[in-house]
C-alpha cells in the first residue's frame, strides 16, 4: 500500500506536469476505493496550502464520504513546490 506522502508526491507532480482532473480510473468499487487516497492527498495539500482552487465532487454523504472526482484549477503553489524539493532531497541523500 502506498503512502499518503508518496501519494501526494505523485499527485503534485501530475497537477505540475499540468493534469487538472482527477477521477477514478474505472466504474469498479476498487477503483473508486483507490481514487479516494488520492483524493484524500489533495484535499490534504488543498489545506495546506500546497495547491490553490479546488473543486471537490462528492458521491456519497454517508458516514463514510466518497470522492467522485477533483478538479485543481489553480495549480501547485511555491510551498508545494518547496515540498516537491524536499522530497526531490530527501531521496538523493538516502540512495545518493
């Protein structure tokens, strides 16, 4: 199972290379369960301040809420980019 930093990583690199939205892969309940880490990370960086506008589409309210799809129409912001670095680092210091 990935993690939600690898996740958001991923994530921030497809909104950087310029992707916009983000859906399930497929109409399948695991790819649906899939879509909601993902959706998770960018709610995640969209409170942090690491992307701008972002529209959430809800498919379910129950206890347990389920994402049908985000859309991020501003884009990664400088502190996003800074984790992006980080990251970037992170990883050349520990298999550098």
């Amino acid at each position: 199972m990935k993690t939600l930093g690898f996740i958001l990583e991923n994530t921030l690199e497809e909104i950087c290379a310029g992707r916009k939205l983000f859906t399930p892969e497929a109409a399948t309940q695991d790819a649906v369960d899939d879509f909601q880490q993902v959706a998770k990370a960018i709610s995640y960086a969209d409170s942090e301040g690491l992307v701008e506008h972002c529209q959430f589409g809800i498919a379910d309210f129950t206890a347990k809420l389920t994402f049908s799809r985000v859309m991020v129409t501003g884009g990664v912001t400088e502190l996003g980019y800074e984790f992006l670095r980080q990251r970037s680092n992170n990883r050349e210091k520990k298999f550098g």
